[in-house]
C-alpha cells in the first residue's frame, strides 16, 4: 500500500536560533552554574599567596566545558528514558531538535576541549580529576541508574568534583581543606537528590529508573537517608572554621544554614509529601551558594 503524503514521517525542520538554544540546553547551564560556582569558590579559598585572575579565569573556562560536556554526553545516555518522563520529555534529543548523533560529538568534543584546556592551562591534577568526572558520571552513574539504587551514592562522588577541581587548579595539591569542600558537596547531594526522586518517583518507575523512592515506595529508608545525611553535613559543614581557611561569621552562618536545612529535611522525612520534597529541594538550593559565599566573604 502506498503512503500519502500526510502518513510519510517528516523530519524535524528547525531555526539556526532554535539549534543553537537546543545544544546550550543539552549542557543544563543551571546545574553547570552551580558547580562552576562552588569550583570558584574553592578557587579562591585554595589560593595562597597572590590571586591570579589568569589562571582562575582558564580553570573556570575548562571546568565549565567540562560541566556542559558531561551534561551532554549524560543527555545522550538517557535519551531513551527521557522520552519517557514529562519532566525530560522537551529536552531537545527527545524532541528531535537535536539528533543522538549531533549531541554525541558535541559531547565528546565539549569534553576532550576541556581536560585540553586544563592540562595545558591550568595543571595536570585538574585535568586527571576531570577525567574521572567524565568516568564517574557518564560511564558508572548514568548507566547504573536503570539497574541499582546505589547509583545516586555513585553518582555523587564525580558530582563532588567541581570544589576538589577548583582548589587543585589554584594549589596543584589535594590539602585537607579541599578534602573538606569535596565532603561537603558529597553529602548535600543525597538529600537534595533523593527530593527531587520523591518528587518524580512515579515517572522514575515508568522510565525503569531504580531511584530509591521507586525501589521502596513507603519511603522510609528515603527519609531515613534524607535525615541522616543532613545531620551528618552538619559538623562537615563547619570544617572550614577549624581547618583555618573561614572565619567566626561563617562559623555561625554554616551551623545557622545547617539547622534550617536539617528542619526542612525532618520536615520532608514526616510527611513524606511531594510538597515538603518541593520546598527541601528549594532549600537545597539556597543553603549550597550561601554557604559558598560565606566562606569566601569571611576567608581568613
């Protein structure tokens, strides 16, 4: 039988702006802000002597290329189940604005421009720390996720990175202060991360993706984790103060910070409600930049 014209798939037709605007939100800037953010940071607080612009100026360049590379390549991975949750359903593999192909080598070659950039402007060590970024994340994490519900710890660890990388780019050593910066982010992500899976638990279960929510729906080893994690950035989150390298307002800002985060996770722990998990989320994401900006305003 003989298809109409009508019936004859068309191909996505799309603008140069639109493609344009399709491969910047392949790199998810509001995640990469964020990191690049606390690598900043850490920048400056791993810097002794006189600050230099230049090199902070590459190190952010490269950490930044490195946040969009990976973010890409992650894209690609997930473009299968992405189609699947209305939450990534408009992202632009799943809604053919771009191709897998296209965001593969984008990836690839946002990724391969980066650790360029930062073996050769920066230091050797960022660029090895990068490297295992991009294994973490793209080759443990993204494909574990379908299969364990281990995979948010996994993920967490390369998603700790972008603060250990922004003191190494300054120092071109790994000190006990950055050793600190990196627990921090480590711990922050379970509670942040595990609200947003209680959130979206239903749409991680019809993409076959085991977040912890999904895998025990009563959500009492969610809330268990939330709870305990928090509790636990607390007494990391002051570190800097006694590590030497922040001062007695941030002391007091850090332990102000941690306790209203630790209410928000109590909160979301009780009720168990996709409201309480919307409003840790929020708070999530206001106590990382605080905490940052604390430590750089009172830097002894």
């Amino acid at each position: 039988m003989e298809l109409t014209t009508a019936e004859i798939p068309q191909s996505r037709v799309i603008g140069v702006r639109e493609k344009l605007l399709a491969f910047f939100e392949l790199t998810k800037p509001r995640i990469a802000f964020m990191l690049v953010l606390t690598a900043a940071a850490s920048f400056y607080l791993g810097t002794v002597g006189k600050f230099d612009v230049i090199l902070f100026v590459n190190a952010m360049l490269g950490i930044t290329l490195l946040a969009f590379g990976v973010a890409t390549l992650n894209q690609y991975w997930e473009r299968e189940t992405d189609i699947l949750m209305k939450r990534t359903a408009s992202r632009p593999i799943p809604t053919e604005k771009v191709s897998p192909n296209e965001a593969l080598m984008f990836g690839i070659l946002l990724c391969l421009g980066a650790e360029t950039y930062l073996f050769f402007l920066v230091n050797a060590l960022t660029a090895v720390l990068g490297i295992v970024v991009i294994v973490g994340y793209v080759f443990l994490y993204t494909p574990l996720k379908t299969r364990t519900s281990a995979s948010t710890a996994i993920g967490a660890l390369p998603g700790a990175m972008p603060p250990l990388m922004g003191w190494t780019a300054a120092a071109n050593e790994i000190t006990l202060g950055a050793w600190a910066l990196f627990a921090l982010l480590f711990l922050w992500q379970f509670p942040h991360f595990l609200a947003i899976a209680w959130m979206y638990k239903d749409e991680y279960a019809k993409a076959g993706i085991k977040m912890l929510p999904v895998v025990e729906p009563e959500g009492k080893i969610t809330a268990q984790q939330i709870v305990i994690f928090t509790i636990i950035l607390l007494p990391i989150s002051v570190a800097p103060y006694f590590l030497g390298f922040a001062g007695l307002i941030y002391l007091v800002g850090s332990i102000v910070l941690g306790v209203w985060f630790l209410k928000s996770s109590i909160e979301m722990a009780r009720a168990k409600t996709v409201e309480k998990a919307r409003k840790l989320l929020l708070v999530s994401v206001i106590y990382l930049p605080l905490l940052f900006a604390l430590m750089v305003v009172n830097n002894k």
